[in-house]
C-alpha cells in the first residue's frame, strides 16, 4: 500500500473515531457473550462508568433488556440518577470476527408525546416499578439485583453475594394453599428488610431482592467472608423466629443459605454460580445452615460455565436432537402419542444427559430458547409428516411459565403451520406449575382453548394434588414414576393411583402412567382403569429420525417388549 493511501486510511479512521465520540447516540462493540471490548462516549455515560470501568463487563446486564445477539431493535427503560427513567431503542447487530455492535438512541421524547405532563411523574414512578420491582413483595426483582452487582464489580467493589432459599416451600404450598405460601414470601421478604435494614430493598450498604421462586439476595458490599456469614446466620435466625398460623397450628419455617465472595474482575454470572454451588451444598447437608463457597467448588462451576457454552453452541449449531417415547393404549397395544425427549448430540465429550445440562439451563433464559427449539422442531415435523396418528407431548421448563409471549409463539407457530392443535400436547410438572401457579393457569387456558392438549407431569408427587386438578384447566394427568414403582406387589400405592384414576375419570380427564417396566406393572394398572401407559417395558425413547424412517404404520405399533425388566425407571432424564 501507498504511503498517501496509508496516510488517507489514517485520517479516515481518526474521522470515524472523532465522529463516534462527538455523537449524542451510544454505541458498544462487545464478544459474542455481551462482554464489551469497546464503547464510546455516550455509551459510557449512559452506563455511568468509565471506558475501563465497562470493558469486560456484560452489557445486556448492566442495560436490562438489551439482546444479547444480533436483533432489529428492542425499546428498554433505564433508570437515571435523578430518580427519573429513559427510553432507550437499543439495536445489535453481528460484525467480523465474531464481535457484536450495539446502538442505543434515547427515545424518550417520542415515547411520552401522548403523556400528559402531569401524568410524567406518575408514569416514571409506574415504569419503575414494573421494571425493578418484585410484583409480589417489592423488593427489587432478579434483572435489577443482577444489574446492581455487575454494576458494582465494574466499579471494583468488592464484598459477598448470599442467597437464602425457604425450606421445603412446597409443602406450605401444597398442605396451606397457595395464598399462604404468597403471604409466607410476604412475610418472610418484611423479615429480611427489617434485619438489613434495607426499606424497599436498598440500605446499609447491601442490597435486597428475590431472585424468583423462594429463593433471595443479598449483595452486601464491603463485606469479608467472616461479616457474610455473620449476616447470613443472623437472617437465618430471623426467619426461623417467624411464626405460621394455620389451620393446622402454629409452625415455623427455615431457609438455607449460600456466601460467595466477589472482587473486582469477577462476572456476576460466576459469582451467582458459586454462590448457588454454596446454597445448594446447605441443602444437601440437611438444610437450615449457612455454606460458604470453596475453592474446591470450581471444577463444578467450570463445569457448569462449559455446560452452558454447549448449550449456546447446540443451539446455534443444530446439536440438540429429539428422541421419541411411545405413550401405548393397555389392551391393544396401540401407540396413541410419542413424547419428546431432549438430548444433547454436540459429538464432544463427555456425553451430557439431561439431567446434566437441563438444570443449568434452567438458571440461565437459554432455557427459553431450548423450549422454543423443541417446539419448533415438533411442530416442523407434523406439518412434514401430516399422518394424523403422529401426535406429540413436549415438555415445558418451570421458567418458560415466565415467558408472557410463549402462548403467542406456540399459537402463532401452529397457525401459521396449518397442524391441528390436537397433535401437539404439552406437558407441565406439578411442582412448576405449583410454583408459579397464575401463568400455568394463564398459559393452560390459552392452549386448551386453542385445541391443544395439555397435561400435569410427575402428578401426586406432592399430595396436595388434588387441589390442583380444581385450579388448572387441563386435559390430562401423568402419574408420578414413584407411585407405579411398586403397583404390583399391592402396596399403598395401589389405593393412591386408583384415587387419581377414579378423580381423573369423574373430572373427564385422561390418565397416562409412567415408569412402565415390567409386564406384572401393565396388569396392575389395567386393573385400576388406567388406560395409557409409558415405560422401558413398553418402549424405549429412541430418536425422532428413526420413527420417522418407519412406514406410517409402524408409528402406531408398540415396539417389542424388552426380553427383561429394567432395574433403573426411565424418566425425561435419562437416555
């Protein structure tokens, strides 16, 4: 190259960078993860922080909301110092090697032309709390204590994240209701403000928030490891101190709790790693304890950032696969419906079940994109194998009940296909949807309504079951795997599955039998009512594209029977 033609390249790259500092618009070039590696003027006083400050840290963190992967435009609010908010259009989009380029335009003046100025004040304070807020105990949500933590480790603060989680929660849900177990987070969210002494969620330096679920948050800044664990056990001994009062007496509940230290240069998705790894080891330990996480604790957390990679990569590079598990007719042997199963087939070792790389993803949103990949894919098959006897059941992750635009995409995928709704059923475990009851009811409406089937996974498992059945509009039960372990040697169990089939038959609901294995199982059941059964003795999972290699016929054809019995039930987990 020419030496007028290095010096004319020069000064247009000097142009372009005066030009990016000068403008009022932001901009960011970060890794594929969100991490940024660059960021102009605008972008970094829009963050608050320095040019160092930012670089490394996640910016979909640190701007809630924001993709993080190449998207047309989303319109976010972000909180300013003054107490006010802003809405921000923020666009990404992929450039070479791997890199992302974010924009983000302040459009706050288009958004509130139709406000009235009165109104303003009102919307802000509105549109912070719809953003920030906990609907149900106001303390800051998961998105906003996430982003006070990256905030924190980009500014080089240092202290300990700790998260608390009640104690067999569940059983207030199922034994006391749901409104009880809202009342029970309720309280126990007031007991933790008063012991932080942190109002709605922010004070003495640490900050407040429920993460989801029953489970919360504390960042408490400036804190060593000994503080922490002071805190943690003080918290510990205020919710134990909590009093319940019911029909059944008076009781008390209990939380476990994990401590991970951060310092600067830590990411606040390793941080709430390890404090996970540490709230976990309590639990494991017989809960009501606090744990402190360890070094040692790295090769699981290494393991788990890998796990994730994997999944990112399956996602954007076609290494998931479907196995198929056939649902069979007692009597006839008939196939009436196959369920999916997810697998992981990326060729890389070491092999992942399931039950390996579900639960991480559950605790990240790819879980969000897995559920929408599978769906997909199962609805991308009945419209290519239009034979009205292939019929689908796939399952539903507890976080995808937080998605409000799931029932859109499934309706939206189904109409747009042509495929009968009644081909697709789906398929909600009991503790999920006990969890977060409102949007299993909402999203059941939704896609019964339509036509499309849907049903409780693992049903009885807490035996606050029946309640459910009144709370939800759905159209079939799957009996919990552990109560058809034994069906055939006349234990307890028979009484138990002969209620839920007598309960199901009077509501008009239908009822499917899992954990199948052995041909004395079959008998039993059938003795029972129960109609519909799945399991290694009737048919292993085995995967899509091998079904599909078969003629139409053999779709509804139970496999032969295994030539003997599986010690080990097969379930979603296992391959």
């Amino acid at each position: 190259m020419s030496t007028d033609s290095t010096s004319r390249a020069e000064v247009l790259t000097a142009v372009l960078d005066a030009v990016l500092e000068a403008t009022d618009t932001a901009f960011a070039v970060t890794d594929p993860s969100g991490r940024v590696r660059w960021a102009n003027r605008a972008m970094t006083e829009l963050l608050d922080l320095t040019v160092e400050q930012a670089t490394g840290r996640s910016l979909p963190a640190l701007l809630a909301g924001a993709p993080d992967e190449p998207h047309d435009g989303v319109v976010i609010s972000l909180a300013t110092a003054d107490g006010g908010h802003r809405w921000l259009e923020v666009r990404c989009s992929a450039l070479a090697g791997e890199q992302l380029l974010y924009q983000a335009s302040d459009v706050s003046r288009w958004r509130e032309r139709t406000l009235d100025p009165e109104q303003r004040g009102e919307f802000h304070a509105e549109l912070g709390r719809l953003a920030d807020e906990d609907p149900l105990t106001g303390l800051l949500n998961r998105r906003a204590l996430t982003r006070e933590l990256e905030r924190m480790l980009a500014l080089g603060g240092t202290g300990a994240l700790l998260l608390l989680d009640l104690d067999n929660f569940k059983d207030i849900n199922d034994l006391r209701g749901h409104p009880a177990g809202d009342r029970v987070m309720c309280t126990l969210a007031d007991a933790l403000r008063e012991r932080l002494g942190t109002g709605n969620g922010n004070g003495a330096g640490h900050t407040l928030g429920r993460l989801g679920g029953d489970e919360f948050a504390v960042v408490l800044a400036d804190t060593d490891e000994r503080s922490a664990v002071e805190v943690a056990d003080g918290l510990r001994n205020a919710v134990a101190t909590i009093p319940l009062i019911g029909a059944g007496g008076t009781t008390r509940v209990t939380v476990s709790a994990g401590v991970a230290e951060f310092r600067a240069g830590d990411s606040w998705q390793a941080v709430l790693a390890n404090a996970d790894l540490a709230l976990h080891a309590s639990k494991a330990a017989g809960r009501n304890r606090v744990t402190v996480y360890e070094q040692g604790h790295y090769t699981d957390t290494a393991m788990r950032v890998t796990v994730l990679d994997r999944v990112r990569d399956a996602l954007a590079n076609g290494g998931f696969a479907l196995h198929a598990m056939p649902m069979v007719k007692l009597g006839s042997n008939r196939v009436v419906g196959h369920e999916l199963l997810l697998r992981l087939e990326d060729g890389r070792e070491p092999y992942l079940g399931p039950g390996e790389f579900l639960p991480a993803a559950e605790r990240s949103d790819l879980v969000f994109d897995i559920d929408r990949w599978v769906i997909g894919t199962a609805i991308d098959t009945l419209v290519a194998h239009p034979y009205p006897g292939l019929r689908f059941n796939v399952n539903v992750s507890g976080r995808t009940l937080e998605d409000e635009d799931f029932g859109d995409f499934v309706l939206d995928r189904l109409t747009a296909a042509g495929v009968a709704p009644g081909r697709l059923g789906f398929e909600i475990t009991e503790t999920a949807a006990v969890t977060n009851l409102n949007a299993a009811r909402t999203l059941a409406q939704r896609l019964r309504a339509s036509g499309c089937r849907i049903s409780l996974d693992d049903f009885g498992a807490g035996f606050g079951s029946f309640v459910h059945l009144k709370q939800l509009p759905i159209t079939g039960v799957k009996i919990d795997g552990e109560f058809i372990r034994g069906i055939d040697y006349g234990s307890r169990d028979t009484v138990l599955v002969q209620g839920i089939v007598d309960i199901a038959r009077g509501l008009g609901i239908s009822v499917v039998a899992e954990w199948v294995e052995r041909a004395s199982q079959v008998d039993a059941l059938a003795r029972l009512g129960v109609r519909v059964a799945q399991g290694f003795h009737l048919g292993k999972p085995a995967p899509l594209s091998e079904l599909l290699a078969r003629p139409h016929a053999a779709w509804v054809r139970r496999p032969r029977v295994m030539p003997r019995p599986i010690e080990e039930p097969a379930t979603e987990n296992t391959p």
